[in-house]
C-alpha cells in the first residue's frame, strides 16, 4: 500500500457502490475519502479540496459523467496531472481505449474487489511502472509434471454455470477419470474481471467465462478459442422481496422495477441482453445512469453481493444473474422470483470454456482428453443430481462464505426450466443471436467472425452422440409477463386462503375480491385511472356479483370519456346475471348519454 494519507475522490452516483468502495479502500488503509455523487458534484469538491491526490470515478452518471469529468480534469491546469482511474461498468475493450486515449491514468471495469483495487492505486501511484493500463500478455510458459502431463490451469468464478468443471475435478481426484495428458489445476477467482484478465494475459491455459466477454477479447486480439459451451440456461430474474405490493397486472410488474435499479453481474453478459428484452417488453426504457429516457438503471455488482446489497436498499428492483444466487436469495426470503431465463430463450448459452491458442496448437491431446472428460462431466450433472449438488457445494462454496446447501443446490438442478449441462455443443447460430441482438439492439460490443472465434473439432469428437444443431427457442416475452402476474395472483389467493381444507373458496374469493376493490378505488381517488381499471377488474373476476366493483368500473371509464367500455361492462353482468337491477340502470343511463361510439 501506498501513503494512507492519500485524499481519494470517489466518484459515483449510486450510493451502495460508493459504499462498497468506500469499505474497500479502509480495508486498504486508505481513510481520507471524499465522496461525489456525479461529475457535478465532483467538480465542486475538486474546487474546494486542494489536496486530492487520486480520482476514482464512475463513468455512466447522471449530470456529467465521469468522461465528462476526466476531459475537464485533463483541460484545467491544476488538475491536468492527476491522477485519474475510470471505475467503470463500460468493460468493453473500446471504451477502455476511449478512456486512455481522454486521459486516464487507468481503468478499473466493475465489479471488482478489493485485491484488484489496491493493486489498481498501487500501479496507477507509482511513478515507476511503465505503464498503470498494462495488460499486455505475460507468456507464461505451460507446466508439465514430471511424467510429462500438461498442467492445465482453468479459471471459474462461484457459480453453478460452472458446475461441470468442478464435478471434472471430483470425478479426477475420487479415480473416476484418469486422464493421460493434463493434470487439472481449478483457479476461483472473484469476479469477472481477474478470469478476463488472467486469461487474456496468459495466466491461465483456459476460463470458464461469459461468451460476450470472450467475444470482445477476441475482438482486441487476445489469442483465445471457444471450444465448448460450458452449460445452456442456469439463469434466474428476481425481485426485491422488501416491496410488497401486489402484483396483479403487467403495468403492476413495470411499476415495480420504474425507477429503481437492477444489478447485473456484467455489461457483456446474456444477463444483460434477456434483462433488456424483459424490461422493454413492460414498457420500461433500461439502461446506464446519464443516458436519457432511462427509467430502470442497469448497476454492475459482484453476483455474490447482489442478494447482501438488495436487502439492504429498497431502491434495488432485482436482478438477474446465475444460479444458485437468486434461489439462494428466495430461501432467505431477501429475492422473490420473477422467471427463470429458459422462459424467454430455452437451451441459450451463457458462460463458455475459452482456451488459449498455444495450449490448442501445442497441447492438442490434452485438450481433446479435457473436453471429452467435460461432456461427460455434464452427462453426469444430467444423471446424478443428488451427488452433483453435494459436490458443487464443496467446489463452489469452500469457504462457506455463500451459506450454499445441496437442498438449494439440488433445488437448482432438479428445475425442468433450470440449468443444462447434457449438450455442450457450441453452436455458432445461438452465439451469433447473442451478439446481433447485443450489437445491433442495445449497442454493446461488436460482431466477431465467428467462423474464427470458435473452434469446434474438439466438441465434435466429445459431441459424437449429441446433436450439434441448435436446439434453442425464443418465446413470447408476454407470455412471460403474463405467467409472473399469474403466479402472483394465485400466491395473493393463496395467502388469504384459511389453512384448514374445510375452507369455503367462495368466501376466501369474495374477501380478495374486496381487497382488490379497495385498492381500485384508492387508485381512482388517486387519478391512476388504468391502474384502479386493473384492480377492479380483478375484483370483478373473483366475485361477479361485486357491484361495487362495476359501480367504479363505469365510473373510471366515464372519466377516460369511453362510454362504449362501460356499456360492454355492463352488458357483460347482464349476461352472467339478466336479472341485474344495477346493471340494468347503467345500461339505461349510458344508452341515454348519447355517447357511445
């Protein structure tokens, strides 16, 4: 560490992150903070604090950003040679070089930790090193044992997507499996960010690693291959369990998330690309803070901190992210579920099995032997459910830091919607969705030649009894939204259910018919018209002899000036009831309006 007296400005618009970061340099040893809330702000305090010796800064924030802020910094003379790292969720390569090319000093993606972050203000404040921004590869040489095996260093993060690698180690270290050509060397790491870099850099043989992330590695020559996907599905979209209001309709479900924030665990993820189909699909603009129009802001958070971080800030609206986080997250009540991912693309990849080059065209016995012993790893996450779940506890959890347990693990696997490992093939078709849709639609990354990218003769030979076309399919994201709203109208009815089975259905309904009428008409005094509507119609649809309801359902379409609705409401209680008096009336008196269409 360097001078614990060093000022740091920290830089960032969501007040968790700051936090996190904040812990993070005390835990350094670094105590002189000052905090801004955007570029703004962050001005403002450069002016008044003549002694800051270090900006970290968000880049996508409301006001000014901090690009805004690190072109200013590098135009005004008594800031012009400070020191300046983006800490940033834009973890494309391009941006990165925008950065450096603007000024920075260094760039730090989100999410990070703490190890990253001092060694980060270490090389950025010594004036010694050649360059802060360096990640040039290192070229490690590969190891072999003295009877002449590859030692094939692979890297994973703490995630069931990457389950396949651990039962391999299992089945290596119990005898299952007796490779001849490679001795299996598993790195977990913390975050994104370290797999990037070690397998960019050469000090790993191969990740288990996001397939956009791989992509965009690529794209800036790091010399990688896909040679299999790692799993298909896997994923899970929660809410934040603090908020407890019903809901009952599709613009229920998008005033739960307006205005709040959704974590991710990475920009360059199928996390980030099913979350933008979903939101859009509710009528939401996603995106990063500063851009306009955004109404659900996209935050990137370590997947192990999201359930810890949303329990504490109402302000969180969710998030997606890989198993078993968010089943995690339900168990402890903290998240409640929204949809698995296969809801909206079944049999989609997620993370891959990325190689080094040199490892490919030196070592290629290994990598046949490792690949071939991965599908069979996966064949075995298919078969043994029971035994898989007890080892991915002890492979992703060592430390029981996460409080992981085979119910939740085997809860995972067992879902019919959930996680795939029984075909690994990486097809070229679902890759290039992910990145058409990445580019094209949200303007993230860039299109790669595939053709290039991934090298399938290794998954065509561990692939022999597997189909090597695309099994995957899209589906209707309404449909989606209709099945969460579904569920959570049965869970309301549930909940007033008495728990004795001698309970009188009719009158649970009746009681949720009233509930649902309540709150329409709070609604309707409130002026939310389409809001009252909905619950209303609940009302009505629980207990079609609730008059009141349709009292209120004329009343809201009279104040929209759509007689003609009211009329069909109406109509539609004299057919289930001819004999209706009140109905009767209205039908009188919206015929005599002289209104109707």
């Amino acid at each position: 560490m360097g001078d614990s007296n060093l000022k740091i400005l920290l830089v960032d618009d969501f007040k968790s992150t700051r936090n996190l970061e904040r812990n993070m340099l005390k835990a350094i040893g670094y105590n002189n903070i000052v905090e801004a809330v955007d570029g703004e702000d962050a001005i403002n305090k450069l002016l008044i604090e003549h002694d800051i010796g270090l900006i970290i800064s968000d880049w996508n924030m409301p006001n000014k950003s901090g690009y805004d802020l690190l072109v200013w910094v590098r135009a005004n003379g008594p800031f012009k040679s400070l020191p300046f790292v983006m800490a940033t969720a834009q973890s494309e390569k391009k941006e990165m070089i925008k950065a450096l090319k603007a000024g920075a000093t260094s760039y730090i993606p989100k999410p990070f930790n703490k190890d990253e972050l001092e060694a980060m203000i270490d090389k950025v404040m010594d004036s010694k090193q050649e360059s802060a921004s360096d990640t040039t590869e290192k070229k490690v040489a590969p190891v072999k044992t003295s009877s002449g095996k590859l030692i094939l260093n692979v890297a994973h993060i703490q995630i069931t997507d990457h389950l396949a690698l651990g039962v391999l180690k299992h089945l290596i270290t119990t005898g299952e499996f007796k490779p001849k050509y490679f001795e299996l060397n598993t790195k977990c790491m913390g975050g994104w960010n370290p797999v990037s870099q070690s397998l960019e850099n050469g000090e790993v043989d191969a990740a288990f690693v996001l397939a956009p992330i791989a992509m965009d590695l690529f794209k800036y020559d790091a010399p990688i291959k896909l040679i299999l996907f790692a799993h298909r599905d896997g994923s899970i979209c929660v809410g934040n369990n603090s908020d407890k209001r019903i809901i009952d309709s599709a613009r229920s479900l998008k005033n739960f998330y307006t205005n709040k924030t959704f974590y991710l665990p990475h920009l360059l993820s199928i996390h980030h690309m099913l979350s933008d189909m979903f939101l859009k699909e509710l009528g939401l603009t996603p995106g990063v803070a500063g851009n306009p129009n955004v109404d659900v802001f996209f935050e990137i958070v370590p997947p192990v901190q999201m359930p810890v971080f949303m329990s504490k800030d109402e302000k969180i609206g969710g998030f997606l992210v890989a198993e078993p986080i968010g089943t995690n997250a339900i168990t402890k009540k903290i998240a409640k579920p929204m949809f698995v991912s296969s809801e909206i693309w079944t049999g989609h990849p997620c993370c891959v099995v990325a190689m080094r080059e040199n490892i490919i065209n030196e070592y290629p016995d290994a990598v046949y032997e490792f690949t071939n012993m991965l599908v069979q790893a996966g064949q075995y996450i298919s078969n043994n459910k029971d035994q898989s779940a007890e080892i991915g506890v002890n492979f992703l959890d060592p430390q029981k830091k996460l409080g992981l347990s085979s119910k939740v693990l085997k809860k995972v696997l067992i879902d019919p919607k959930g996680i795939k490992t029984d075909n690994l093939f990486p097809v070229l078709e679902d890759i290039d969705q992910i990145q058409r849709y990445m580019c094209n639609i949200m303007k993230v990354g860039s299109i790669i030649d595939l053709e290039k990218f991934v090298d399938t003769k290794f998954a065509e030979d561990a692939c022999k009894n597997q189909s090597t076309q695309s099994l995957s399919k899209n589906h209707d994201i309404s449909d989606v939204i209709a099945n969460i709203v579904g569920f959570y109208m049965d869970t309301a009815k549930q909940a007033f259910a008495p728990s004795t089975p001698e309970f009188n259905k009719k009158a649970y309904e009746k009681e949720l018919s009233e509930k649902f009428f309540s709150k329409g008409v709070q609604l309707l005094k409130g002026g939310k018209t389409f809001e009252a509507l909905e619950s209303l119609f609940a009302a009505f649809a629980l207990d079609q002899t609730n008059m009141k309801a349709v009292n209120n359902i004329v009343v809201a379409y009279k104040y929209l000036g759509s007689t003609d609705f009211a009329l069909k409401t109406v109509e539609r209680v004299l057919e289930i009831d001819p004999n209706n008096l009140r109905a009767k009336d209205h039908k009188k008196i919206l015929l005599a309006s002289g209104k109707l269409k």
